[in-house]
C-alpha cells in the first residue's frame, strides 16, 4: 500500500464517489445487499488511504463512515433516510476534503465540548454515553432554560437538542441560543423523532444546522456530530 499523500488523497476522492454510488443505488432497492456490502467494504477502503494523509479529521470522519456502514449491515432493520444522508455528507466531506486537502497534524476535536438537551433522561444518558466514547466532553440537561443557562456561562462547540420538550421547545431553545454571540455559527442538531419534512423546515428556519430521527444509532449520532464540528473549523 502507497505511504504517497497524493496517491491517497486520490483515493479518498475515489472510494468517497464509490460510496456515493452504493448510497444511490441502496437508496432505490434497500433489499439489495450487494449495496450495502459494497457500502461497507468502501467505507472500510476510506478508512486505510484516509489514515496515510496528513489530515486527522479526514481519518477520524472516515472511521465514522465505516462504523455505521458496518452497523447498517449488522442491523438493516435500523435503516432510515436519515441515517443514508449523514453517509452520504460524510462522503461529500471527504470528497471535499481530499480535492483541497487541508494538512493538519493537529487533533480538530481534542478539547470539544458539547451541550447534549433532552426532557427524557433515557435518551440523554445514551447521547451522552455515545459521545463521550467517542471523545467528546458532553454536559446534559433535562431543561431547555438550565442548558440555556449553562449555554451563557460556558463555551459548548456542538448542541445537540429534542424538539419536542416541555416549557421551551428545541426550536424555541435553538432560536434563543442563536441570540448570544458565542452561537451564532455553531453546529446545532435536533435529535427528534418528529422527523417529518416540516420538523425539518422549522429546524432550519429556528437556526439549526441538522437533524437526526429517532431511535437513532450510536454510530450515526457521533459521525454527524464529527461532520458538522469539521465543517465548523476554521479555515487554515
């Protein structure tokens, strides 16, 4: 296997198009495992050419691909449109990536904090668990107005939040957070079982940045919150 940069980079661009491909075609018939092997089998290729280029969150967002890949074809009955377009950013991301790479020897996600909202404490206790083995410090509140509080007090780099909670919904949370200034451009997700198109307009149109269905897995939940925390980097 190349040690060469530039041949893996060409690489990541070509197994991040192959996924794409294996995304489309699982789209349209969802009992074809060839699909879905294949979807595995290239997102486990991005993982090897990803981790020889001089750019850790490129390896760390593969290796996030090729996690939930792997979940999909270990449990297909947890298939949904959601966890498809969080694969199919994480191949666009990489695409991006390799065609402009952006070498860094730095760890992007070393000290990332996070602010996890949600009235039930089950779902809660899992986002936090999943992201803290993932390596992110998370604090998690039951109340939107406490996580607000904690929001004003405390520099949090990714959010993610219920839509439906009582006293002040995720919408009413995420529009309020975007009004103090450290906010205005951090990753807000909505993780929500009212996952229809109109959640998602008024997702959007209250400032969030994404949003993922409920029951979700594990593995989809860290490697969205790896996408938007990569996009949300600095540029250089």
């Amino acid at each position: 296997m190349s040690t060469n940069p530039d041949f893996n980079l060409q690489q990541v661009q070509f197994a991040a198009t192959l996924l794409r491909q294996h995304l489309q075609t699982y789209s349209r018939d969802t009992n074809s495992a060839s699909a879905l092997q294949g979807m595995r089998q290239t997102a486990q290729m991005l993982v090897v050419h990803a981790k020889r280029v001089p750019d850790l969150a490129t390896a760390r967002v593969a290796e996030g691909a090729a996690a939930l890949a792997s979940d999909l074809v270990e449990r297909p009955q947890e298939r949904s449109a959601s966890v498809l377009r969080t694969l199919a950013q994480a191949a666009d991301l990489l695409g991006a990536r390799a065609a402009q790479p952006q070498p860094s020897s730095k760890d992007p996600f070393a000290g990332i904090r996070g602010l996890a909202v949600d009235d039930d404490e089950v779902v809660l206790r899992t986002t936090r668990a999943a992201l803290e083995k993932a390596g992110f410090a998370v604090t998690a509140e039951t109340d939107a107005h406490d996580a607000l509080r904690q929001a004003s007090q405390n520099l949090f780099h990714f959010v993610l939040t219920d839509i439906m909670m009582p006293g002040m919904s995720g919408l009413e949370f995420c529009a309020a957070l975007r009004k103090l200034p450290p906010y205005q451009k951090t990753p807000v997700i909505f993780v929500t079982s009212a996952a229809d198109f109109d959640n998602r307009t008024q997702a959007v149109l209250s400032g969030g940045n994404d949003l993922i269905a409920k029951p979700f897995i594990f593995s989809e939940l860290v490697l969205k919150t790896l996408i938007l925390t990569v996009k949300a980097e600095p540029a250089g």
